[in-house]
C-alpha cells in the first residue's frame, strides 16, 4: 500500500527522496516474489530442473505441522534455488512470524556444526525501521580453504491476510552502494552472500485428520550465490540433502517451543 501511494504521489515528479527510492524498489521486489510463490505450484519437480527431495518426516509433538516437501535446483555448481511446503496447523501461524522475527532465535534454528566447524558464527541486527523490518548481518563460516561469507540483508513482512488472504516475509540482500548510503561497513575478512527468499503464509486447501484446527500453507522459495569459483560434489551433496531439511525441522521446530511458551 505504502509503494503504490507513494507511486501516485511522486509520478511524475521530483518530491521523491533517494529512500523512497528504494522503499519501492523493495515493495515491488516483494509484490513480484509473492506473485511467483502464489502462480507456481509443485510441479515445479517434473520441469525446470528441479529435483524433489521427498517428503520430510513431521517431527511435530502436538500435531502442529505436517511433513515438508522440497524441491531444489543448483546452477553453475553453487548457485542454489530450493522451495520448501508445509501444511502446519492455524495457531503455527504467530509463533513461526515471531521466530522471523527475533534476531537472537536465528542461531537456534540456522544450522551449525562444531566438526568440522561449519555454519553460522553470529547474526546482528544492524537498524529496525519498523515492527517487522529491520537490516540484519549473518557471517557464515566453512572449513579451510573456504572464506567466511557474509549477508548483510533486508527483512521485510507484508499482512494482506484482509485482502488478499496471506501474510508474507521477504529476505533479500543489501546491494553494495545501498549499504555505502546507509553507513553499513562489510566485514573485510568474508566474501559477500548474494540472498533472496520469501516465506509466505496462506490458506490450504488440504486436510488431515491428525490436526484439529485449520490448515495453512507455508512456502519458502529462496535463491543464494555464495560466489565460489568451485563447490566440492560433497558439500553440495551436504547441502542439498541435509542442510536445507534439518534448517527447515529446526525452525518449525523452534516455533513448536515459542507457541508452548519454551
């Protein structure tokens, strides 16, 4: 609503500053993310060279979500595009937006891994510009030869549930000059993580017998290029088939614990 409002104001005219810029520029990244997620649909594993993982087993202790199906495309060796769906119950619903967003929880749900020390070694929040919007920094860490890598990213949330019917959060990377405007220092020791996903919330038309309360569905489509020359067969093999499903048990997990009030 805010972008469209400010498009009608400034067309055609000069009274937009540099940030109304960019709050567009974000706005209508996030309408076209949404729009993706909404027109696919999990044929996505016959076509475009998308493989499907499977179904995940549901870990849920109260019947609160439903086995996850993945799906995930790799590009150039490390380019990695993965959509994740799970149905989950209607009471998930806060309690998963509320893991989104605290800044401390993301260390309990990001996957780690002492030996070999591999995965996420701190996550900052740099600025808050409103409830659901704020600029965070995540470094990632891998064994030898390869350098840390760091994403300094917007996190975004959209409530069209009265509209619409969904609610959604978008995570994309800062561009360079972005964070030059708004003073952000890059770490010089890492290698910058290109990054965009949107986790979207919707109704679902499914139903289980084993939940008693509606469905909604919870998709994340995501896109990272940690910008590595070569990717060892290996790491990819981790990533795809352990990382990505133990990152999603994890946070669907957490959110389990947040709505029992652990």
């Amino acid at each position: 609503v805010l972008s469209k409002i400010i498009e009608m104001e400034g067309d055609g005219n000069s009274i937009l500053r540099e940030e109304h810029h960019r709050i567009l520029k974000r706005a209508k990244d996030c309408e076209s993310s949404i729009a993706d997620l909404r027109t696919t649909t999990t044929s996505e594993d016959t076509s475009g060279g998308w493989t499907k993982l499977g179904q995940t087993a549901g870990t849920s202790k109260n019947n609160l979500f439903l086995p996850s199906t993945i799906y995930y495309k790799l590009a150039d060796g490390s380019k990695l595009t993965c959509r994740i769906e799970t149905p989950i119950a209607e009471s998930l619903l806060i309690p998963l937006l509320s893991v989104l967003n605290e800044t401390d929880l993301y260390t309990e749900w990001l996957p780690s891994w002492t030996m070999p020390r591999m995965g996420i070694r701190s996550v900052k929040e740099l600025s808050k510009t409103g409830l659901a919007s704020r600029k965070l920094q995540i470094i990632w860490v891998a064994p030898w030869p390869i350098q840390a890598r760091e994403l300094i990213m917007n996190v975004m949330a959209v409530d069209d549930i009265d509209h619409n019917g969904y609610c959604a959060v978008r995570l994309s990377s800062i561009p360079i000059e972005e964070q030059q405007m708004d003073n952000i220092k890059p770490d010089p020791n890492c290698v910058a993580l290109t990054f965009e996903g949107t986790f979207l919330f919707e109704a679902c038309q499914m139903k289980d017998s084993s939940v008693d309360e509606p469905l909604l569905l919870v998709t994340l489509k995501m896109r990272s290029d940690p910008h590595c020359s070569v990717v060892p067969k290996s790491v990819q093999n981790f990533a795809t088939k352990t990382v990505i499903g133990m990152m999603w048990e994890s946070f669907l997990r957490i959110a389990e614990k947040v709505k029992d009030g652990q």
